[in-house]
C-alpha cells in the first residue's frame, strides 16, 4: 500500500494520511458526527484539570483504514511540533478535543482541534493545535529545530 494523501478541507480541523485506505480531512462537524460511544462528552471524567467535549483516536484511526503492518503515528501541529509514537499506544488512550463550553475549541485552549493522550509522559500528551497525524509502518524523524514544547494543560 502507498501512502496516500488525504483530501484537503478548507473547514477541516486537522487530516490523518499516510499509510491508509481512506486518507480523511476531519473538521467540527465529522467529529461531532462520531457514534456516541466515543465521545467523551466531558474531559474532567478523563483528567480533572481538563474541561471540554473530545472524540476517541481509536475510533477516527480505525475510519481511515491503517495498512497492514503500520505501527506508527506522526503527531504534527501547527505551531511546529512533531513527534512520531507507536500507534497502538496512542491511538487506545488518544482524544482529540474539539469544543469547549458548546462551542469550537478556540486556539486560547488549543484548538482548533487538541491531541490529549492520558498517563503518557513527554510533551506529545497533550499537543495543541493539532494539524496532521501520519500513519506510517517506520517511525519518522522530526527535522533539526522542529520539535517544541506542546504546552501545559489548561
């Protein structure tokens, strides 16, 4: 399978491309959209610090079609960041954060679209501004000066 590019979406939030059969552009709409038994309608049963409603990453892995034998995931978000993890253990604990108070995740709380992984250690727990996640079957390499702090929680 060839990495395959996702279409671009003027009102999407963030893609997840790469290794996959159904690369997708995800805006506010298509994660409110996604069955209800992976929402999580209120953050702070996840991590009291946290308040907002999220979407699980299992769920929007698994509707682009990972590839045979992929394992990793590339984290990219607009402000720079990248890192690359394994994908089985990101996307099992993973929540993209997409609204907060009823509203459009605003980019003060790191929208418009928000990357928490719980009980992961680093700076790609909670990664704001998310932008593209990558499927891929090796680990990538961010390029020299690319990777910067993800922030603190809020």
């Amino acid at each position: 399978m060839t990495d395959r590019k996702a279409p671009r979406n003027p009102h999407g939030l963030f893609v997840i491309e790469g290794d996959c059969q159904r690369p997708q552009a995800f805006g506010p709409l298509d994660l409110g959209e996604v069955h209800p038994n992976y929402q999580v309608n209120d953050l702070s049963t996840v991590d009291e610090r946290l308040s907002g409603k999220g979407v699980r990453l299992r769920k929007l892995i698994d509707v682009v079609g990972p590839g045979y034998g992929t394992a990793w995931l590339t984290i990219e978000s607009l402000n720079g960041f990248r890192a690359c993890l394994p994908l089985a253990e990101i996307a099992r604990t993973g929540i993209v954060v997409y609204e907060k108070g009823g509203k459009p995740l605003g980019v003060e709380d790191g929208g418009p679209a928000r990357l928490i992984v719980p009980y992961l250690p680093g700076e790609a727990s909670d990664v704001k501004a998310l932008s593209r996640l990558m499927i891929t079957r090796e680990p990538t390499q961010a390029p020299a000066g690319t990777a910067r702090k993800a922030g603190a929680r809020s």
